[in-house]
C-alpha cells in the first residue's frame, strides 16, 4: 500500500470516528492488539475501550467535528496534526460542561501493520489550552515540570 493509501485509511478512520460515530466500521480497521495512547485519557485503551472514549466524547460533543490540518506518512506510521471544534454541552471525562465553542489541537501518530490495520494511535491534545477555554486554572510551565 502507498504512502497516500496508508494517510487514506487514517482520514477514514478519523471521518468515521470523531465526525460520523460510526464506531462500529472505524473497530474493523484496528488491529487485534490495538492501542490507543493519549494526553487526554491518562491510560492506554483497547479497541473497545477507544469506541467508548470516542462515544463518551461525541455524547458530550454532538456537534464534534475534526478538521486534518496535515497529515503525513514515511513508511508504516503516519502522522496527523488536527484541530477539534465543538461545544462542551454535557460534563465529559471530568471536564465541566460550557457554552463555548472550543478549538483543540492534537498531534497523533498512527502505526499501521503489514495488512494496513490500525495498530497503534499517539495522540498529544493541548490540554493547558483547553482547560483556559473552559475557564479553568493553568499552571505555568515550570509547576508542570516540578514533581
């Protein structure tokens, strides 16, 4: 498979999770030993775990939509820059509930295996700036980096 095919599927996937919920078809393009990986949960997720998260999130979110601001690939992983619009309308994940529109942006890294299956996503949110949209307390960098 191409190095466009491979940035293909992950469109696909992030189209038909994030933007469609339709979790049920982006679960067939995961591997059996899927992983998901993010700033945002705290712990690795299995496939069925990672629908529940998305679920959780689009629940809170039904207006959720994920724009690919860049996607490139080099050999069996891809990467994806993308910024998430939407409005917060029910508490999620322990976050409060708002009328703002929020912006997001997460950095992913996708490894796919030989039969092009999703195996593994990385992704990086902007946690600090979206904890200031939502109107809660920031710490400065340097308290981030104290034990």
């Amino acid at each position: 498979m191409s190095l466009d095919d491979r940035k293909r599927v992950v469109r696909q996937h992030i189209e038909l999770t994030w933007n469609k919920g339709r979790l049920a078809l982006a679960e067939q393009m995961h591997s059996r030993d899927f992983l998901y990986k993010s700033s945002f949960v705290g712990h690795p997720l299995d496939s069925a775990g990672f629908c529940q998260m998305v679920q959780a999130i689009r629940h809170a979110m039904p207006e959720l939509q994920v724009v690919v601001e860049d996607c490139i690939a080099e050999g069996a992983r891809v990467f994806t820059w993308s910024t998430l619009i939407g409005t917060l309308e029910k508490p999620a994940l322990g976050y409060p509930s708002s009328d703002k529109v929020l912006s997001i942006s997460a950095m992913a890294f996708w490894t796919l295996n030989p039969r092009n299956e999703i195996q593994e996503i990385c992704t990086m949110f902007d946690m600090e700036s979206f904890r200031a949209q939502l109107g809660l307390e920031t710490r400065a960098f340097a308290e981030k980096a104290l034990p």
